[in-house]
C-alpha cells in the first residue's frame, strides 16, 4: 500500500457524476482484493461457484457497470513485474501470509469459524487464473484495460501527468508520490457501507496538496520515502507530520537523515527514480472502449458462472442507459 499521507490532504467528496465525460485509470489489484476479502463465505474463504471463486467477477461486473453508467470511461490498469526494491517488501507480506494461513488452518481444525473468517481476508490470494478471468470479463464487457511494466498505479499516474486519463482511482497513496495530478479514493467502493457508513469518492488534487504544504513534488517524494514505501522501510520514528516538519525545515531527505542520524540508502536515487519518472510502455496509446454484446455477456456470467438473472440484468441495463450495449441477435443502425 505505499507509504500513508492521510494526515497531510484533505479530500474532497464527490458523486460519480462529478468525473463524468473523463476517463479514470483504476487499479486492479487492490480492487480486486477489496472484492475478494468483501465477499466470504462463513469459513473467511472467497465467495465460489463450484468451487471456484467468483467475488472479483461479481465486483468488477457490477462497479465497471457502475461507472460506464455514470458517464466515466474507465482505464483498468494490471500490475507488471515488480521491481528489485521492492522484493523485501513482497517476502515480509509472503511471511505474513502464510503465518495466517496455519492460524486459518488452525481454526478450521478446532472448528472456530468466527477466528477462520477473521483471518479469511489476511489469506486471500488474487491468483493468475483470476487475473485472466478479469481481463476477459473487461474485453466481455468492451472495457479499456492495460498492463503495466511495474506498477500499476505508477503508470497509471504518469498517463495522467500526460493528459491520457483524468485521474488515478486507488487507495495507494503512492499515486501523489508518482505525479498524478488528481487521485479518486473509493471510486470502487462508492455507495457502499463499511463500518455502518456509506462510503463516497474522494478527490485529491496534488497541486492543492503542494501548495497547502509549502512543499514541491520533489520533497514530497523524498518524504514519502522517509516515512517509509514498498521501495524502501523508512526512517524510524518519523511519520507523516513529523516528517513533514523535518522536510519543510531542511529541504531534503540527505539533510533530514544527518541531522536525526539516520542513514541515507545507497540506492536513495534509483528509488526517486521509480517515483519520479516511473516506466510505462512507450508509445503505446490506450485502447478505445467499446460496446458489449449481451450474448457474450450472459454466457460468461450466467452460463460460464452460474450468476443470477437479476445481477446479469442489472449490468446490461447500466451498459444500455448510455449505449454501450449491443446484440448480436437484435441488430441496431449502429451495427452497421
């Protein structure tokens, strides 16, 4: 998840219609993992159909319809490879992991569901199979997706600096350290109850951030990485305000790490690097969306995975309020 500015913005909340006419990148990943660790059955395991899951293709179904709905074009962007630095971070969440999976085991044996549940979410995997099921899903439904060489939400964030994309819809903090210059938090969870509220969008503009702050982009990057990202553990003791205190008062991470002792990694500039100018394919433009046909989509939901008529309605009905729903049965003059 990045390193964690919620103390220094205030966001904004927004309807969908506010981002209507634009287009949105959205990560997948963590997407994808708020419907999977959502939708449990009673033993904390992901919600299955015969036996294989289906809590991504029923939240993708239903907030990519969400959205085409509300007027957004969405730009749902796959992470790629990851980065050497970031292989410390992966092995610690690997630990975690497969310590809360002999916990779940654990409980399963003493027949203690509610422990099993609870620690459902800490085991949950986004696996290969999964991620394929979803870019067939998006190509089902006539939905931009793309895959990035590293990080998703740090590509994401350098088409939007372009201009390709409106905004970066993640829950990642990170996408301010990459430059998007407007990042949407909730975007796939708009509407929805957590914790007996009703979460809505927010928008967080980077320029408004900066300028509250006093601080350029450069000395943003170089705090987030002081409190600490998946590129580096940061540095002890210091947090968001703290260290933007430090940041503000002596103007870089080097002149910070000297004062408070602490040592300034060797490979500081490789990781700036990541943050500042962060790869994407070259000259790859993105995908234009397009309509969905309501026979493959009821194939791939219904008959492929067994989903209600009701949920299947409701999607194709979205896709059809802004026309971007076609039959292959019931051709229209703008098939032709």
């Amino acid at each position: 998840m990045g390193c964690n500015l919620k103390d220094l913005v205030r966001p904004e909340s927004i309807d969908l219609n506010d981002l209507a006419g634009e287009k949105v990148a959205v990560d997948v990943f963590l997407s994808a993992y708020q419907f999977i660790t959502a939708m449990t059955g009673e033993d904390g395991r992901p919600l299955s159909r015969d036996g294989k899951p289906v809590a991504h293709i029923m939240g993708f179904l239903d907030r990519a319809t969400t959205l085409i709905a509300s007027g957004i074009d969405p730009v749902f962007v796959f992470d790629g490879r990851p980065h050497n630095l970031k292989r410390d971070t992966l092995n610690e969440r690997r630990e975690r992991k497969e310590g809360a999976k002999n916990r779940w085991k654990a409980a399963i044996e003493d027949g203690d569901m509610k422990a099993a549940k609870k620690l459902g979410p800490q085991i949950a995997e986004y696996t290969r199979e999964m991620v394929q099921e979803t870019k067939d899903l998006f190509d089902t439904l006539g939905v931009t997706w793309i895959e990035a060489p590293m990080e998703a939400e740090g590509a994401a964030a350098v088409r939007a600096r372009r201009g390709e994309v409106h905004a970066v819809a993640t829950q990642d903090w990170d996408a301010l350290l990459y430059g998007s210059p407007i990042m949407i938090r909730n975007l796939m969870s708009h509407g929805t109850r957590k914790f007996g509220r009703t979460l809505t969008a927010e928008r967080i503009v980077l320029s408004d951030v900066l300028e509250e702050h006093d601080i350029t982009q450069e000395q943003l990057v170089d705090l987030g990485i002081m409190i600490g990202t998946d590129f580096h553990p940061g540095f002890r003791g210091i947090g968001p305000k703290t260290g933007l205190k430090l940041i503000k008062a002596h103007g870089s991470l080097e002149a910070v790490a000297e004062l408070k002792g602490h040592i300034v990694p060797d490979d500081i500039e490789d990781i700036r690097d990541l943050f500042h100018n962060h790869p994407i394919h070259a000259n790859v433009n993105l995908p234009e969306s397009g309509r969905a046909v309501e026979e493959r989509i009821r194939h791939f939901v219904q008959k492929e995975r067994g989903f209600s008529e009701g949920r299947t309605e409701r999607a194709l009905e979205r896709l059809a309020s802004v026309g971007r729903l076609r039959s292959e049965s019931k051709p229209t003059l703008f098939d032709f």
